[in-house]
C-alpha cells in the first residue's frame, strides 16, 4: 500500500508570491490534515478535511487556505507569503474511524526569500 | 497551558538499552487518544503507537510500549533494546474528539531529541 506522498518535496519561494502544495493520502483515507513544523513554534495544526470538507481549523490567518477533491486528494495554498512561512509542511490521512492513527507524508520543505 | 508537555529536551541511551520518554498531557476531553510518533532527520513523521483513553491496556508495538498512567495524566514511551537507528526526534501527541466526536487535530509537544551510543 503506498503511504501518503506530497509534492514538491522542496520549495523555494520569494515574499509576496503565492504557494500550492499537494497531498495524496493513503488510498481509503478520507481524512486529511496539514501542519506546518518550525524551529520556534514546532508542530502546529492548520486544517483538517473530510470528505471535501473542512471540518476543524487551527490559529493560523487567512492567507492559509486549503481544499480537498473528491479523490480526497489536498492542497494547501498560501498566499502572499511571508518569511515567517518558511517551514516544514506536513500532510497527514487517516480512516477517521475512533482509533485511526494519522500517516504522516514526507513533507514539503518551504523556504521564502 | 501546554497541552502536551515533553520536559526532556535531549536524553541519551546505550545500544542495546531500555530508555523512556516522558509525557504528560492535559484534557478535559474524556475521548481522547494518544500516539508517539519518530522523526528522523529526513523529516518524515514516523507513528509508532497509539493508547486511547478507553483502553484498559497499555499498548505495545515491537520494541515500543506506553506506560499509560491515566490518573497521572501521563504516557511515557519505553524503547527496550535500543539500536542506533532509534537516533531521532520523539513527539507525544494528543487527539481530542471535542463536542461534536467528528473534529480530530494533533497537539503536538516539543519533542524529545533521543540519541543512541555505542
């Protein structure tokens, strides 16, 4: 079974721009959930979707976006991006049964300039 | 109040050793789960078990097991026979149902740097 998988792995990006990163879940998982990792304020939650929904949101502003397909596929957008937003973005799916644990994917590593 | 709290920043074992990681977590959540999980240098978050709080037994996997003391609010993970590719980052984390039993998050703690020596 092929665990999660994101993409782009690496990422360089300059402030202002705009970012899209993708994540395909283990096949069967219907929950997906992102988190950005960094060096001050480690793991933090940013969104989680079900089913093309977004069921549960954590402190992060707008400029943080996501959405899932009907494949239950992700993507994460961040707009006009800061240099703050460097970071290690991670994608986690799970069954969303009681006691499914969550899988997390490799990673996007983002870097703003 | 930190949810998760991991107060070992770094800890060292010797291969072939026993070594536990603590954790201690707060909620008021009476559905709640708890997982481990391993980072490596590559970054990828690794799980390694899982404890709900229903579950009378401490969970084992392998060479991982949670000392699960629900009173005490606390989930250590013990490594029996460390081996040198345990050399990582360890994360506790807690996952509350809330209200509606539909909503799942990650707290996270601040993990604990293990390092394993010959």
């Amino acid at each position: 079974k092929a665990g999660v998988t994101q993409t782009p792995r690496y990422l360089i990006k300059t402030r202002g721009q705009q970012v899209t990163l993708s994540c395909s879940p283990i096949s069967g998982h219907r929950s997906v959930s992102w988190y950005q990792q960094t060096p001050g304020q480690g793991l933090q939650f940013l969104f989680e979707y079900f089913s093309e929904t977004q069921r549960n949101k954590g402190n992060f502003p707008g400029r943080f976006s996501g959405r899932q397909f009907s494949n239950s596929r992700s993507e994460m957008n961040v707009s006009t991006l800061e240099l703050g937003d460097s970071a290690l973005y991670l994608c986690a799916s799970s069954l969303d049964s009681r006691r499914s644990e969550q899988y997390f994917g490799p990673g996007t590593r983002l870097t703003v300039t | 109040a930190q949810k998760i709290t991991q107060t070992q920043p770094g800890m060292f074992v010797q291969e072939k050793e026993a070594v536990t990681l603590d954790c201690t977590y707060d909620t008021s959540d009476p559905s709640y789960g708890l997982f481990w999980y391993k980072q490596p240098s590559s970054g990828e978050m690794i799980f390694l078990i899982y404890q709900g709080s229903y579950d009378q037994q401490n969970a084992t996997e392998g060479r991982y097991s949670l000392n699960f003391q629900k009173a005490r609010k606390s989930a250590n993970l013990v490594i029996s026979a460390s081996q040198l590719g345990d050399s990582a980052m360890y994360f506790c984390a807690m996952r509350e149902r809330g209200v509606t039993g539909t909503a799942s998050k990650l707290t996270f703690g601040t993990g604990t740097r293990l390092q394993v020596t010959l």
